[in-house]
C-alpha cells in the first residue's frame, strides 16, 4: 500500500514536471521572437532616425552637395524635371505633372 502510494505520487511529480518544463519552454521560445523581432524593429528606427536627421534638413544637403559633388549639381524648375516611362522596349518622355490637392 505505501508502496504504491509513493509510487502515484512520484508518477504525479513526473508528469507534472514534464508538463511544466514544456510550458516554460514554450514561453522562452515566445519572449524569444519577440525579442527577435522588437530588436529588428529597433534597428529600423534607428536607421530611419539617421536617415531624417541627416537628410531632412536644407542645410545638410547643401553642406553634401559641396562635399561630395562640388559643381556636379546644378538647380532645375519643375518645368525642366521630366519623366522617362520604358515599357514593352519603347521609351517615352513627358513632362512632369503636379497635382494640387484640391484636384
């Protein structure tokens, strides 16, 4: 009788244990991704910061323009932009268009 009653009871602590550790595990491979993917995330924004706070001002591009291309540039109208459209081997030229919001 004892014998059989220390043996339900360790049969008990074995199958609970087995299904603790494979909740745990479960729950690990979860935070896992999610750190995974908030660490992608993160990157993304730090990447796009740089890429605002060194693009977005006037004064940086024109700071660039003399750094890295000197006269290269030149400034054009919007009259002057235009579009080049390749479809099917043809190539075609129009004139850009802008469009207000209130069209």
């Amino acid at each position: 009788m004892i014998r059989s009653l220390a043996f339900l009871i360790l049969l008990f602590l074995i199958i609970s244990t087995s299904i603790v550790k494979n909740s745990t595990k479960k729950i690990e491979d979860k935070t896992y991704i999610i750190k995974e993917n908030l660490l992608f995330l993160e990157n993304r924004l730090m990447d796009s910061k740089l890429e605002f706070d060194y693009l977005s001002s006037s004064e940086k591009l024109l700071e660039y323009q003399r750094l890295y291309f000197e006269n290269l540039l030149q400034k054009k109208t919007l009259n002057e932009i235009k579009i080049l459209e390749i479809s099917n081997k043809k190539v075609n030229i129009n004139d850009l268009t802008i469009l207000n919001k209130n069209e």
